[in-house]
C-alpha cells in the first residue's frame, strides 16, 4: 500500500505491533513488581511474622529489582526526546522508585497507580511520539553523564531507602502498630456492659 510516496508494509505494522506489545509487557513487570511491600510474610499465631528465609530473599533480591527498575526509567528517560538534563537522568528514576515504594507501604492503590501510570505513559510516549534521541544526542548525553559527580551511590541510596521502609513497616505496623490498632478496634466493637 502507497500513500503520497510512503510505503506502509506489513513488516511494519508487525514491527511496532511486536515494540509496543513487549514494552507494555515490561512497563507491566516493572509496576507491578513496584508497587506492594516485598517482604513476605508468613501467618503465625502471634500475627504475620517474616522468617529468615523470607527476609533473606528479600534482601538479596532488592538490589536486582531495584538494577532492573532503574535502568528501565533511565532508559526511557534517556531514549525519549525531552528536555531532561544528565543530573535529572539520575535523580527522576530514583525519586520515582522511592516515591513508588514508599507509597507501597502507606497507601497501595496509591503506589499501583502510580506505579502503572508512569511506566506505561513513558513508554507510551516513545512509542506514540516516536520522538526518539538521535545517536549523537545520546552520546553527548553520555558524555555529560561523566561530568556529574555521583560516586554511582544512586542505586544503592534507592536500596537504603527501601530497606528502611522496609524496617518502618514491618517493626513499627506489621509487629507494633498493627496489634495495637486491632485491639483498639475490638475494644470499640464489644457491645458496651460487657
């Protein structure tokens, strides 16, 4: 099929069919692996409680998501046209894994939406723009990368941050603050006289 001197041709349409397909598949993975408190808790009689083995997965595989999700936002950030500066590459991939993860802990539909709105809209933009950096604008981006001072302590800030939201959920709600509230919430609902 021709149009005014284009060529649309099935490979094509297959091409951006098959990008747009694994990039929403990903944007998916990245969301929803984001957006709910990673350690696993187990059902005891004292209340949801996290044995060794549980909190060693987690902390062994904190690092790699944390890897995976920030190279995704830098890579979207990085690959689409926009006015963002090498210092921002840095710093909006990470304020946005924080703000996911915080969010996981106080308020997840807020976290889940989040985390599904912003993946998927990056990526959409990409896609749907097609305002993708040239080759020289990527290099010279990469070259200005060099220029900033951030001793590579990004990822590893972004995994201090989830450990401690981590410690303040699970110490402070799941073992402390959550036992307490039900009981206050029994002592409301015992019929009165009792």
């Amino acid at each position: 099929m021709a149009t005014d001197g284009f060529e649309i041709t099935f490979g094509q349409v297959l091409l951006f069919a098959l990008l747009i397909g694994v990039a929403a598949w990903v944007s998916f993975l990245v969301y929803r692996a984001m957006d709910h408190p990673r350690l696993v808790l187990t059902a005891t009689p004292d209340g949801p409680r996290a044995d060794v083995r549980n909190v060693v997965q987690y902390v062994i595989s904190m690092p790699f998501l944390i890897i995976l999700w920030w190279s995704f936002f830098f890579a979207v950030f990085l690959l689409n046209e926009n006015h963002i500066n090498a210092a921002q590459l840095f710093i909006f991939p990470s304020a946005l894994i924080i703000s996911i993860r915080a969010l996981a802990f106080l308020s997840p539909v807020t976290a889940r939406e989040l985390g599904k709105v912003l993946p998927v809209a990056l990526v959409a933009f990409v896609i749907l723009d097609g305002a993708i950096r040239s080759r020289a604008e990527i290099d010279e981006m990469l070259e200005q990368i060099d220029t900033i001072d951030t001793d590579f302590l990004v990822i590893p800030m972004v995994l201090f941050a989830d450990y401690v939201f981590t410690a303040i959920w699970y110490w402070g709600w799941i073992r402390w603050g959550q036992p307490r509230w039900n009981a206050r919430k029994a002592l409301r609902q015992a019929p009165s006289g009792q």
